[in-house]
C-alpha cells in the first residue's frame, strides 16, 4: 500500500461575495477532486486549534505529523535548508529582505519593489564583500539572496540567543527598529548588537552601489537596506521513515516547505517547469508523482499557486488555479492501481481571498483508499467536508490516519 | 437513573469487497442496535487518538473512563488479576506461552499448536515443581496455567524492575530471546537473570515431560518451553465507585477485560454459558444484565467473539455474532424501564477482517436515555454514526457523558 499526499497551500478560502456567495473550491469545475471526496472520506481539520491561522512553516510540520509545539524552532532555518543553506544546531539563522528606506531610515517599501533575482543577486555580492572586509565578532557568518527579495543571514558561534526582536517593522512609513534583546541573558545582548551593526554596515555597502543608482535612475525603488526577521534555529526532528517504517518523498519548489520537508528526512524530488509560483507545470508535478509512487510509498505534492491567489485577493484566479490541480489529481487517479494507493487532498491553511492573508477556518480533507469508509459527501470543498465521516480533527492527525491507511500503525497496549 | 455499557470487542471493522464493500455493522440485520441508534444519540470515537490501534487493555481503561498514560502499567497484571491471581503493589506479573522449540531452541509454534487445557493444567505441575525445587533467588514466585497455551509468571521481591525485554521473539524460525536489562538499574539486571535462568529450568522440566513424549507421539508439537512477554504491575487506578460515585458490575469472561475490570473495582458477574468464545451464550448475558441493573446502577457487558471473526478475516462470522448481540440488546430493551436506563452501546477497537488485527479507524457509539438529545442517525453503523450528534469524541469521553446523564456529574467551577 502506497500514499500520496496532495496538499494545495492556501486554497481553502471563505465565501466571497463576487462569486456569488461561494468559495473558490465551490465555484470551481473540479470533477477529480469531487471524484475522491465522493468514493473516499471527507472531513475538515484545525492545522493548530479552531480559529488560529497557522503559518506555512508550521501548517506543514502539522500535516506531516509532528507536534509543532515541541519541534517549531522559527521558520529561517527551515527556510535556509530549503534554500540549500547548511543549518548546524546552534546556527541563527534570519530570514532577510532586500527593502527601500528614505534618509532617515524610514522604510518606504519592505520589498524594495520585488526585486528581481539578477540585481539581488549582485546587490548580495556587496553584503558579502562587507562581511569578509568587516565580519561580526561571531564564529561565523553567511549572506544568500534566494528568491527576488527574499535572502538568508546564518550566523555561528558561541555568544548567540534567538531571544532577539526583528529589524523588519514589518509596515511602511516607519524606521527601521532595532534590534532588541528579548532576555537578560549577554547572548542576547550581543546578538542584538550584532543585528544594529550589520543593519549599519549592509546599508552603508548598498546605499550607493551602482546597482541602485540604475535602479532610481529607472524609477524603481533601491534596495539599499537588509531587514533581518524571522530567527530560527535548526529543529529537531526525528525523521519520517524512522516515525512510520516509510520511505518519503517530496515534490515541492517554495524554499520553506522544501525546506520542512527536508528536515523531515524526505527525499527531494524535481519536477520539470515546477516553478513554486502561478506558472507552475502541474502536469509534470503529477507525473513526478506517479514516478515517485514505484519507489517510495508515502508521496507529498505541494501547489503553492492557491496560496499567492489568496495573497493577492485574485479568488478568480485561484478558482482557475484549481482546475490545474483538478488536472493534476485526475492524472495521478488515471495512472495509479487504485486497489494498493491512498490518495489524499487537504489544504495547509486557509488564505482568505478577502484579506489577502492566512485565516484561522479549518481545511477540507477527502482520503480515497481501498478500505476507507466512504461517507456520502460528494463535493470536495469547505462545506460540503464537513458533514463528512472525518468528521472535525486536528491537522496533526492526518498523518497517523494515513500510516493507519498503509497498514503501518503501531498498536497503543496490546 | 442506572446505565448498561455494552461493549463488542473490535466489532467495527472497514468496507469490505466481500461485503458489497459495505462493513459487518452494515451488512448486518440489526433491529435492536439500530433502534438504540435511531432514538439515541450517535458518534463515533477515538479510543486513544486518531489512527492509532488500541490494545484491549487499554481499550477497556480508556472506555471506563481513565486516562491510560496515566494508569497503564502492562497487560501482565491485568491479565493476572482477571485469571484470579493476586497481584500486589512491586509484584512483576509475565504473560507467558507454553510453546515448542527444536533442539537448538529455535521457535518452532508458539503456540504448542494451541494446546489444551488439561494437558497445559499438567505440565503446568512440573513447572511449579521445578519451582519449589530449585525457586529463584528472590521473594516468591508463581506460575499458573490459565487458558490454552497461555499462563502466568508472577515474581514478587524487592530487587526487581519491569525494564527487562521479552523471551518471547513473537515470531517462528528464530531462537528464543535472552532477556535483557532495559536500563543499567542493579534490578533490571537481576530480573533479566531470573527470566534467563527460568528459561532454562522450565525447558529442563518440559521437554522429557511424558505429556510432552505422548504429543509427539500423536504427532502434535511438545510444549517444552516458556516465553515471558508483556511484563507488568498493578495498575495504580482509584476504584470508579469512588471516582463517580456509582455501583459498578461487569459481565465478562476473558481474562484480560475482566482483570481491568476487578482493577477498576467492579463487581465481576457471572452469566451462564458466557465463554468468551463464538459460542458463548449471549441470552444468558443479557438477562444477567438485566438482574444486575436491579442492585448496580452500571453494567458493563463485554462479548469478545466479534474480534475473533475479526482476527479470523471472518466477516460473515462477524454478521453472524453482530445478529446475537442485537438479541442480547433486544432482550434488555424489552426487560428494563427505558424511564430510567441508559443503553450505551459501542467497540473498544477497529478489528480490520482485511489485516486481521486492529486498526486505528475510530468506533461507532450510540447512547439511549430519557435526556439523551436525539440526532437523525437511524442505523448503527460505523459511517452512519459519524453524522451523529456526538460528532468524533474521545473514547475517555465516554464515561463522563454516561456519568452526566445518570445525573452524578460533578460541577467545574460554581
């Protein structure tokens, strides 16, 4: 028996008036999905407890099984190891944005407008060239533009403590904050300390660099400033195949949720045209999962499409975003012995397509397998899951009822 | 108010392609069970947590309401204290098998192909001989022959610990396990010496024994061996007279259930004919049920045969004791003042006829009473409950919901 995982990040959404009162999913053509709530079992799931919206990094510890309470450790180094960052324990790591402040270091835009990954990649290379020239009094330090504005700082050394507050004010029209110790403790101190001089430093490196010149020249905002956010160090976390007696695998392109699944002990898989963005080859994604089915026998597809839809209020387009998925499913129920496969679709969380952020509703669940319970829910979306067999869970228990499914649940007693 | 608790050991089960993929409950003829559901209220539950198997043991301390992190301490004692042995506080109780071996002691059955009785009862004698002959170094020791192949291994005294692994390798084609410390404690070692040496000097008394030479001759496996599993204590677990404020009865027969239930401090009833096997005599039980409720105000009645046929792969089997259980709940129904009884009726686990074993899918429950909230659910079943009005609680729940309803809840709070 084998299972794969289908989890669409974001797509669970609330009823919106401009669809008539219906959520994405239930104004959304999506027979395949329909398909495996109506043969299968259907229910909803609070990821954390009803009402609390969880965040990418955590929804996704939840829906592999671990108790985010215990392992949760910050989403920078999650988000460092799937940007193919080493993270040792005992590492900080941050997650950083490239940002535009005024003269007086007030923050005018936290993404120095989406900088491309050509000029961050360049504007990196003057941050590094300043941390080599001037290093923090630490054990070591490392600087990674990833993805558009998004970067990483890494720092090593004996003198450290995550009990430090961001830079990123997270808003426009304010300054830039400064770091502050969040205990008594001297690591926390210096950490501090650290974070205020490398603010200073990286914008001293970027202010007048020729990159940003180009950049005001042609009217777009300069990225002359690093906001650090986000600490974390690395969690631990016993790994999947020893949890369950499986062998995982992941096809995932957003850095953080590779990066949760690669700490989870998953085998990373690449799918061709995968992108992590609206672009995405979904066909590819299901056919790298029906590959991956021969050799591993607990696969997990992540679609991080719905969840940028969400973001940027575009319900429209999450709704044609899900007939990709609605493809993508139907060609995995197409190409798989339905007779030894679990199928099984949910949501990390709900992005509300009216506040263009994370939302504490509970997700759909529908698991398809060969001796699941089928309940007569025939519609894979919000409402109709919930009057499903599932009935309300917890996000943490998906996981256990799928290794229940494959036939590998450790017996409580005896 | 009084309250019936029937209990159908691993009676829920999953769809079934034998079946018209319906499960045994819903394949079954069932007119009293589905009257209990029809004008009760229904649910299902979680034993211990979703997708996790219970155990009986833990199963029947969960249903009676007590929280088993707490209170588990090995099915050894339980077993024990149902098979009439005393157990006292720091007494190490062993499930043991008399089973064969080859002459480099390699398992051959474990089972001594399911010996008798009277022959056990027999051999039994020269392991208690050996015993007094040569008894190990510590404060005493008993063992005793209880059902078939299986028997008891109590070792009181005080340098010893329940942090020793098994002899018992719960499997054919290996040899016997030596048994190990589980921790560097002077008393596991000690413990993990007796069971070794006992190994010996029970395989030293078993195999020349003439029971053992008739079996061969008769072409049956000799019992000449003894392997200790499943070590345990007594449990520490406040009586539920005490806890709710209720008179307790219990009407079983195998030894497990009713030693959680002496544990618990219940009344153990005795129903003619009930043998803890298919062929147990289900009318006898109920109306044991039924004179019990005159001086107890809560019965619990427990059938085992539904988890053989699960254990068996024999659904039809399954149906077959479903239908007699459904004339044990018609004969109450008919024999008690529905004014003032509570039925409950539910399964302590999922037995899976497909695997053979438990699975952690949750079990149906319905609860008739006088104030119990009506739901719509007209069929007791494992998705029909699923609608009801209990929706997915947990199987600890149970107890205080019966306990509320017979009117003995204790207030949180003023």
């Amino acid at each position: 028996m084998k299972a794969v995982l289908i989890v669409a990040d974001g797509m669970a959404d609330v009823p919106l008036k401009e669809l008539g009162g219906k959520t994405p999913l239930e104004a959304a053509e999506k027979p395949s999905l329909n398909h495996v709530a109506e043969y299968g079992v259907c229910g909803i799931a609070d990821i954390i407890e009803p009402g609390i919206p969880p965040g990418s990094d955590v929804a996704h510890l939840v829906l592999l099984g671990y108790d985010v309470m215990e392992v949760y450790s910050g989403r920078g180094a999650l988000e460092a190891i799937g940007s193919l960052v080493d993270v040792l324990p005992n590492d900080l790591v941050f997650r950083c944005n490239f940002a535009t402040v005024n003269d007086k270091l007030m923050v005018t835009d936290r993404r120095a407008g989406r900088i491309g990954n050509a000029d961050a990649t360049e504007l990196a290379r003057a941050v590094e060239d300043s941390l080599r020239e001037d290093p923090p009094e630490t054990g070591g330090t490392l600087f990674k533009s990833t993805l558009e504005h998004r970067a990483i700082l890494r720092l090593s050394g004996p003198n450290l403590s995550v009990m430090v507050s961001d830079t990123d004010p997270h808003e426009t029209g304010v300054k830039v904050l400064k770091a502050r110790p969040l205990d008594d403790s001297q690591e926390a101190i210096n950490t501090s300390k650290i974070l205020n001089k490398l603010t200073q430093q990286f914008h001293k490196a970027l202010k007048d660099h020729p990159i940003n010149k180009a950049r005001v020249k042609k009217g777009l905002p300069p990225a002359n400033i690093v906001l650090f956010r986000g600490v974390g160090q690395l969690p631990e976390i016993e790994p999947l195949a020893l949890l369950y007696d499986i062998q995982p695998a992941a096809i995932a392109v957003s850095p953080l949720v590779r990066g949760v699944c690669k700490t989870a002990g998953m085998r990373l898989l690449v799918a061709d045209g995968a992108t992590g963005t609206y672009n995405t080859n979904f066909l590819a994604k299901a056919k790298t999962a029906v590959q991956a089915l021969k050799t591993y026998d607990f696969v997990f597809v992540h679609v991080k499409a719905t969840d940028l839809a969400g973001h940027d209020h575009k319900p429209r387009k999450k709704i044609d975003i899900i007939k990709n998925i609605d493809a993508l499913v139907a060609h995995i129920l197409n190409h798989v012995d339905l007779d030894e496969t679990i199928i099984a679709l949910t949501s990390d969380h709900t992005t509300s397509s009216v506040k263009g952020d994370h939302s504490g509703e509970p997700v759909p669940i529908a698991i398809l397998g060969p001796n699941v319970r089928r309940d007569d829910v025939k519609e894979f979306d919000e409402i109709s899951c919930a009057r499903g067999g599932l009935n309300r869970i917890k996000g943490r228990d998906l996981m256990p009822i799928l290794i229940n499914l494959l036939g590998k649940a450790t017996k409580a007693g005896s």
